[in-house]
C-alpha cells in the first residue's frame, strides 16, 4: 500500500520540512497533527484534526501512514505505538535512543509487515545524487570518504532546546548528526565498522566535536568529522578513488539561505517513503547508523580507558623510580 493520507506527529523545527513536501508533492494529503504544546498546533486548528496525544492520532480512522518527527527519546515508543497500529512510519534520526531499542522496533516491523523508514535526509541531496552518478562511471574504486557536518547546533534548533539535553538527544553532536553522516559514509562504501573515535566534549560532558574513523571490508575507510561548535555551516563529501582523483560534494551548494538545501531533500524523503515495501534491502539502515552511534561512544570509552591505564602505569613506574 502506498501511503498517502499521513498524519505528523511532532511540530518542532524540523516539521516544517515535511508539511511543506506533503503540501506541494501530488498525491499526499495532510490528514491530522499531533504535538503536546497548545501553540504548536494553533496554526493547523479549523484545517486538520489535531491532538495533544499520539495514541489519539494514531486511532483516527483513514490513516495511511505517520511522520515521527517527536525530541529523539520518544521515537522508540511512538514508532512502536504505530507499527503496533499497522501504520508504515517515516521516522526522523535516529531511529531510537539505543540499538536494543532499534532491533525491537526493526523485528516489530517485519512481524507486521509493515514498513519502517528513517528519515536520512543528506542522501536525497542534489550534489550527493550528482556524485554518487559520477561515482558510479568512474572506473576506480573508492579507496577514501571523507564527511563532514559542521555547524554550531544552537543556530540550528529553534525552541527545540532537547537538542541540548543528552537524556532527550542520545548525546550531542555524534548520537544526532552522526547517524546522517554515517548513512552517507554507508551509501558510498556499504557496510562499515568503527575503527577509532575522538570525541571532544563540553563542561556538562556534552559531545561537541567528534573524529571517527571507519573501515569497509573491501580495506576502504572513511573519517568522519562532526562538530557542534562550528562558526557557520559546512556539510561536504570528499571521495578519493584508487586512482588517486578525487570527487567532492557540497550539499549545501546551489541553494542559498538558512537550511535552504531541506526543502528539497525532505521532498526526496517522501517519494522514497511512499515507494518503501517492508523488508525490502535499505530497510536496517536506521538500525545500522544506530550502531554505529552506539561503537562511536565504545570507541571512545576504550581511548579513554586506554589513555587512563597508560598514565597510571607511568604513575607507578615513576613513584618505583624514587623509592
């Protein structure tokens, strides 16, 4: 079934982008709202259905499909709620808080049926559509990515201040920019695995700056740079092929002005939506970027742990020295 009649649940930043895709693509309708602050939903009153609680939207007859477009930590509960329902969902990243919670909803989804898309919005962008063409008649194979997110988050949230709470986000800059640039990583190299982490983090242990390096079976790698604290914005891809040329990226290229590149990427995340089939390949990908999330985070408490034995071994070996 081919969903068309869609209700959205959660008003933040990020919802515009999606009422905006719903109201100008043909054959979507905006069926009903959901979000629990009142002045979220003034403006859809007189024009959809609207309620303050997702269970209530989710049993409103004449639903094809949901946007989750919910603070991260609720997407694991909501996304249940509605596969439970038999309601395909289009989840914003990350897919769930944890990958125990990715799985259940990943299994839950099989079960009925039903599909789960997560919403990796970079990779309906006209610059990585444009390089993964010329990728794909180069005759050399991807020997190195590079991606990097750069912005400073607090220009980027609106009101929406969970962003900056690690119990709402999952983290910072790594558990919710990390799963868009680990899905670009994905898209060009496949399947890839952790191979280190340096993760910068604030006074209130915040994630702010990240470096992560990745590796693909075939001996490709990946780093990926991410960053909270940038002064401006740069979202970029850099693709060196065995043979030594290089192919590049900028996503946010060709359409000036704040986030201006959304507007046509969450247009892509509907068509693809809309063509999602339950259990077709591409369907674990919110899951695989989970992971990845999740071995990020290992990485570094590994680094640190490392980092720690090493200074009290010297520690040691220095108080040995004077006795």
């Amino acid at each position: 079934m081919t969903p068309r009649r869609v209700g959205v649940i959660g008003l933040g930043a990020i919802s515009r982008y999606y009422l905006a895709a719903i109201g100008r693509l043909p054959g979507w309708e905006l069926a009903a709202v959901c979000d629990a602050r009142q002045e979220a939903l003034a403006p859809h009153r007189g024009r959809v259905p609207c309620h303050s609680e997702h269970r209530a939207l989710l049993a409103q007859p004449g639903l094809d499909a949901v946007v989750v477009a919910v603070p991260n930590h609720a997407h694991a509960a909501i996304c249940g709620d509605a596969l439970a329902a038999g309601l395909p969902v289009c989840v914003e990243k990350p897919l769930a808080l944890h990958p125990a919670e990715g799985r259940e909803l990943t299994a839950l989804a099989r079960a009925r049926a039903t599909p789960l898309f997560t919403a990796f919005h970079r990779r309906y962008n006209d610059g990585v559509r444009r390089l993964r063409h010329d990728l794909a008649a180069a005759r050399a194979p991807v020997a190195a990515v590079r991606v990097r997110y750069l912005e400073r988050i607090e220009e980027h949230i609106a009101g929406d201040t969970w962003y900056l709470d690690p119990r709402r986000c999952g983290g910072g800059c790594v558990a919710d920019n990390g799963p868009n640039a680990f899905d670009l990583v994905r898209l060009l190299l496949g399947d890839v695995e952790v191979g280190g982490a340096e993760i910068t983090r604030d006074a209130r242990g915040t994630d702010r700056q990240a470096v992560i390096g990745l590796r693909a079976a075939g001996g490709a790698t990946a780093t990926v740079e991410l960053d909270w604290s940038y002064p401006g914005e740069t979202k970029d891809i850099e693709v060196r092929l065995a043979d030594g040329t290089v192919h590049r990226a900028d996503m946010l290229a060709g359409h000036p002005g704040f986030k201006a590149s959304l507007w046509h990427e969450y247009a892509g995340i509907l068509d693809a939506f809309a063509a999602a089939r339950p259990g077709e390949a591409g369907t674990d990908d919110g899951l695989a970027a989970l992971d990845l999330v999740a071995a990020s985070y290992r990485a570094e408490q590994a680094a640190t742990a490392e980092t720690e034995q090493a200074a009290t071994e010297r520690a040691a070996t220095t108080e040995g020295g004077r006795r």
